[in-house]
C-alpha cells in the first residue's frame, strides 16, 4: 500500500469521508470507464481496463451505500434546475468496446443501474480491433523479446522491448509507417508482428481483444438501460477545423442513428481533449452536452460543454475509490486551489 493509499485509509477512519460525503452532497459525481478487461488486458492498460470482479465490487458499493444512480439527460436536467438529489451519480462508459455489453451490462442490469455509452463508430462499422491499442498491446505481451527493424521505419534499428519507453517509440514508429495503410493491410501487420513476437493472437479466428462492439451488438443495449450518444466517428478532435469537427459528429450521428432511436445530443471529447474554440460548433451542431477528462463535480454553474468526471479503472484502489466518490479527493482539490490562489498573492 502507498503512502498516499495509507493515509486514505486513516482519514477514512477518521470520518473525513463521512464528513465529505456531506458537504459535497449536491454535487454531481460522473464516473467514467472504458473497457471490462476479457483476458488480461487489465495487467497491459490498468487505466483503460478493468476486471469484471473490481467493476461488480465498484457497484455494489455504490448500492449499497445509497448513491442515486440517474440517467445522464435526467441528471442535467436536476442539476441546472437545483433539484438533483444527494449524492446523485452518472456512470459513462467510453468508446464502446465489446466487454462493456457482454460483462458490464449484466451488472448494471443486476442493479438497475442505468448507463450512457459514449460510442466511436469507424471500428463499429469496419468490424476489426481497434490497431494503434492493439499494437501496444502485442509489443508489450512481446517484451522479453527484441523487434525486427522490419517492422520499423526504413534506417531504423531493431528494439529491445523490456522497457516501456522503447516500446511505445516502437509503436510510434510503425504508427507512422502505417499511415497510408489500409484497414486490412493494418490487421495483417498485427497478425505478422504477433508471430515475430510468439504472441497467441489471430483476430481472424474468433478472437475478441480490442474490438468494439458491432451493430448488432449495441442495438439491444438501450433496452437494458444503456444509452448511445457521441464520441466521433474516428476517435479525433481537430482544434482548427470546423468543418472536420462538423463531419466528426455529423459521421458518428449518422451511424449511430442506424442502430438506434432517440435523439443523439450528448458527447464526450476522445480522449478528453477539447478546446474552448469548438463549445460554438458543438452548440451548432445540437450538443446539449459534452464530458471531459477532467477530474471533480459538477454543479449548476458547471459549463453543460465541460462536465468533470471520474476515470475509474483497474489502477484505482478501492479506497482511492471511496475517496473520490465520497467528496474527498474533490475536497482536496479544492484546498490545493485555494492555497495555490493564495501562494499567487504572496
């Protein structure tokens, strides 16, 4: 346990978290997650994903510790009125990828807990995993090995993959050797680079790493509770450019809209990156509301195109997450601010 861990735990103990939990009731807690982790995708991104275990034990205790889980769009609305109830909670998954139907939506339906899922569509319609993920993926099962400078830039040298460092300069490097690939021509590099490693991968033969779910696979998930709203279609941003900001949303609606009823109004940024510049655009283009990456609450004078989340994951420890849901980590935020503003005028 970390020291930061260790003095949670005591503070815990103490009743911060009682006491924060108080002061913080009205606050709007969003909490985000990405993908249930199917094998051992956990131990390779703990950020990203999570284990089935860990994200029952999450809900149960937001059960049972009486946190109103609310649908997104009913949230909002309480919020801007002042009338959302104690401790109220949204949960968001990011992207869609395809154990958040087969592994998390069981669990929330268990619960009754309703969800939104912010959904990239350009994976959803090719069908095939997702490539810069799943390539970090193969280089990291292949790190006790050293990687062909085949797979490389042209003048570059083979690369020990034990450090983490040279392994993401790797994936940079055939990142950019790939970018004039096609779809097809990317998986089967990843099919050639998992035999130069001896990693056990073929997602031609049935395998379920790294894909997002398909069509088929969304379009009974608003049934059990689950929400689809945007997330791009290509998992990009653009900061300058309107008019591929317009297609990002215009593309992810429209695929969307073929799988789905209902109105497709709230967004979240890919990979939490945004700018004040594209709040106009998004307006523009009937977004009602945008969450960010950005850690905190949310209250009614929280911009509706800069909501704060939670990111859960399975690097969060259960205390870690009790601390944040109860108000704490968002209490001591605040306190940094505070003596950050007062540091400035000294």
């Amino acid at each position: 346990m970390s020291f930061r861990q260790t003095m949670l735990v005591v503070f815990k103990a103490l009743g911060g978290f009682a006491l924060a939990r108080m002061v913080t009731r009205r606050g709007l807690r969003i909490i985000c997650y990405h993908g249930i982790s199917l094998r051992d995708e956990h131990y390779f991104q703990p950020k990203l994903f999570i284990r089935e275990n860990t994200f029952r034990e999450r809900m149960a205790y937001l059960k049972r510790h009486g946190y109103p889980i609310l649908p997104l769009d009913e949230a909002l609305n309480l919020m801007y009125r002042g009338e959302l109830p104690s401790w109220a909670a949204v949960i968001t998954f990011d992207d869609g990828w395809l154990g958040i139907g087969t592994k998390a939506a069981p669990v929330l339906v268990n619960y009754g807990f309703p969800s939104t899922l912010y959904v990239t569509t350009r994976n959803v319609v090719n069908e095939m995993p997702v490539f810069d993920v799943a390539l970090r993926y193969l280089l990291w099962k292949g790190r006790e090995k050293v990687l062909d400078s085949c797979f490389l830039n042209r003048g570059s040298k083979d690369v020990d993959l034990s450090s983490p460092a040279q392994r993401e300069r790797a994936a940079c490097d055939i990142d950019e050797a790939v970018k004039s690939f096609d779809d097809r021509s990317k998986q089967d590099l990843l099919l050639k680079l998992a035999q130069a490693l001896d990693v056990d991968w073929n997602p031609d033969d049935g395998s379920q790493l790294f894909r997002l779910m398909t069509a088929d696979q969304l379009a009974p998930l608003p049934r059990q509770g689950m929400d689809l709203q945007l997330h791009t279609h290509r998992h990009c941003m653009p900061v300058n450019d309107q008019e591929g900001v317009e297609s990002e949303i215009t593309d992810n609606r429209a695929t969307l809209a073929r799988i789905v009823d209902g109105p497709l109004q709230h967004f979240c940024y890919p990979s939490g990156e945004f700018h004040p510049i594209h709040f106009p655009w998004l307006r523009a283009l009937g977004i009602e509301s945008a969450t960010t990456c950005l850690a905190g609450f949310n209250y009614p004078d929280t911009d509706r195109l800069e909501l704060r989340r939670f990111l859960d994951g399975e690097n969060i420890t259960q205390v870690e997450f009790e601390a944040e849901i109860s108000g704490f980590l968002e209490l001591m935020r605040g306190l940094r601010r505070v003596i950050g503003k007062d540091k400035q005028h000294i």
